[in-house]
C-alpha cells in the first residue's frame, strides 16, 4: 500500500492531485484542508482518505511537525505533496504586518512538513516529497512581494532538505507554476481589470493553463520516474518566464 499526504487538497492542483491518486487500488491518502465541508468532497465514501481538519495559517510549525508524526504512526509516507499556500496580493505601500505574516505562513508549513519528513518513520525511503511553488519566486511582479517571498524560501528549503534526505533516496523538488486555471487563480483575476487580465495571459506564449498539466507534473515528480531527481525547480508555467 502507497501512502500519500497531500495538503490544501479541497481545491485547485491538490485536489486534482488527490482525486487522481485515490483511482489507484494500491494507494491510501491522508488528506489536509481547512474547510471542513469542502474536506468532505474530496473522495466520498472512500475508505483509504483519512482527512485531517487543519487551517495551516492558523498553527504553529512545531505542532503541525507533531501531527504529521502522527500521522505517519502506523504506516509512513510514500509521497508527500504540500499545496495549501495564501494568495495575498498587495503593493508593498499597502502591506500590512498581518496579511504579511499570513501569506510567509507557506514557508512555516514548508519548513514544518520538510522537519517532519527527516524524522525516521514519517517518509519511506525512496519516497519523494514535491512543495508547490510558483514563478512569482522567479520573476518580480508587482503586488507580489509576501507571496514571491514565501515560494522563494520554499524552493531554498527544498534544495536542503533534498540533500539531507538523499542518503536515504528521498527526493525533494519544488513545482514552479505559471498561472493556470483554479480556484485561487480566479480569486486573483477578479481582483483586476478587464485589460491587466488580458496583458498577464498575453505573458503565458501557451496560453493560460489547466490544472491537469500542472497536476501531471507533480505526479511525475511523486513517481519513480523521477528517480534520479531532487533538489530542483521543475517550472510548468506555459512559457512565462521565457518569454
């Protein structure tokens, strides 16, 4: 039986992620959200989805390290897949100290999934742990400077954590996405006018994309096809930071 913990698994890749996963016989998923209505949807009636009710802005880095331990008690991690992030887009101007604290809290999580998966029982050996990230830790845009930040720290932690990790074959890699088509992305579109929509997809040559395209990445990199990759950015982002 392959084990699977998957974060912000009640929308957008994680839940695209979760809902392909769980197709599989062989595979038991421990699932983590914030909304426990939404964590209801995801995999009705399965009997391998263990979901776990936890804001991640909400809890200290020390106690979710804990839970995932607890997690892992009975059977350890083939895969882990940290996706529940904030999406805070403000000019520095107008950034105040708690929207700023909420949007870092991303880089917490990382580093409390990253200091659980070292500990002995938690991940299998061989397993292969992917951290959602975003080309905004790449390229400076503007209003983007806690969120950039965060997925910044993210894919530094990553590149540690893959060398700690790899004695034991464990793989660690950070997923760079461009702007594809999910719940977090309208939030942000609905924010701006009609023509700065138009100019930010005119930035992607491929187009916006799908969240499948983004959701077969992470899988690739949760595979053994993968084997022989870690520490690195995989960047699915249609052509966004070439152009």
């Amino acid at each position: 039986m392959r084990r699977y913990l998957i974060t912000g698994a009640t929308s957008g890749v994680g839940y695209a992620v979760a809902d392909k996963l769980r197709l599989h016989n062989d595979c038991e998923l421990v699932i983590v959200g914030r909304d426990e209505q939404r964590l209801r949807t995801v995999a009705p009636g399965s009997l391998r989805v263990r979901r776990e009710l936890v804001d991640l802005v909400g809890v200290e880095p020390y106690g979710l390290s804990q839970a995932i331990r607890t997690w892992a008690a009975d059977l350890p991690f083939d895969g882990i897949f940290h996706a529940a992030g904030e999406e805070t887009v403000l000019p520095l101007r107008m950034m105040d100290d708690a929207r700023y604290r909420r949007t870092m809290t991303f880089a917490d999580s990382t580093f409390a999934i990253l200091r659980a998966a070292v500990t002995r029982g938690v991940m299998r050996d061989s397993g292969s742990i992917v951290i959602m990230s975003s080309v905004a830790a790449h390229r400076g845009t503007a209003g983007m400077a806690a969120y950039s930040a965060a997925r910044a720290a993210a894919e530094a932690m990553v590149r540690v954590a893959a060398a700690e990790l790899a004695p034991r074959g464990i793989r660690v890699n950070a997923l760079a996405a461009g702007a594809f088509a999910s719940p977090m992305h309208e939030r942000l579109m609905q924010r701006q006018p009609e023509e700065a929509r138009a100019a930010y997809a005119r930035k992607h040559p491929l187009g916006i994309g799908q969240v499948d395209a983004v959701r077969d990445a992470v899988l690739h990199l949760l595979g053994p096809q993968s084997a022989w990759t870690t520490g690195a950015v995989m960047v699915v982002d249609g052509g966004y930071l070439a152009a």
